[in-house]
C-alpha cells in the first residue's frame, strides 16, 4: 500500500468517526443543532481529502461499484450539509427537528461505499 493511499483510508476511518458522531447525535437529539453542522463539515471534509489522496494513489478513476457508490455519496454528503445550513439559518422549526431522518438515509448510501472500500482493500491486500 503506498503512502498516499494509506493516508486515505486512515482519512476515510475519520471522515466515518465524525460523520457518524454528526449524524447519530442529531438522530438521538431528534433536533439540528450548530455543533452538528460544524462535525458534518469535518467528516465531509475529511471525506473529500480521503477521495484525492486515493486518486492520487491509483492515478485516475476507476469505475467501480464502490467508486460509483463514493461519488454519489459524497455529492450527497455535500447536498447535505448544504442543506442543514439553509435549514439552521432559516430556522424553520418542522424543518430543523425533522433533518435527522434525512441524515441517516445519506449516512447509510456512505457506510455501504465505506464497508465496499474496506472489502475491496482487505481482498487486495490478501
């Protein structure tokens, strides 16, 4: 496994950590809140970084259903936090105490690409 490559997983392992943090305390809270907002943008960020360093790594795009899956759910994550923005600062209170439904649907599109990702690398690797 090269350098970049390995930096990318560990980066994905965080960008799981706080998107998930993110994601379930505004589930258990049943309520957006700011704190949430900032950890979405981390895990997002985190996510994005991830994604170059493996482009990197491999030296272009692979299509793959795991890669599909990625870019699919990292454009979801984003509409995501672009979304939770809008609806913090609109203050919209049936929009801002029901956000957390539509945050585990997108969690869960990423935690299917994340598990793919850590198969298709342990399969590699092997």
């Amino acid at each position: 496994m090269t350098p970049l490559l390995f930096y990318g997983v560990i980066l994905f392992t965080v960008a799981l950590v706080f998107y998930s943090i993110s994601v379930w305390a505004g589930w258990f809270s049943k309520r957006l809140k700011l704190w949430h907002i900032y950890v979405f943008l981390i895990g997002l960020f985190t996510d994005f970084l991830a994604t170059l360093l493996t482009y990197l790594a491999i030296g272009g795009i692979v299509i793959t259903l795991h890669s599909v899956l990625g870019f699919i759910s990292i454009i979801l994550m984003f509409i995501h936090v672009v979304w939770a923005v809008i609806i913090f600062r609109a203050g919209n209170e049936n929009l801002i105490t029901n956000f957390h439904k539509i945050s585990l649907f997108v969690w869960g599109i990423w935690m299917i690409s994340y598990i793919s990702g850590a198969y298709l690398g342990a399969v590699m690797v092997v």
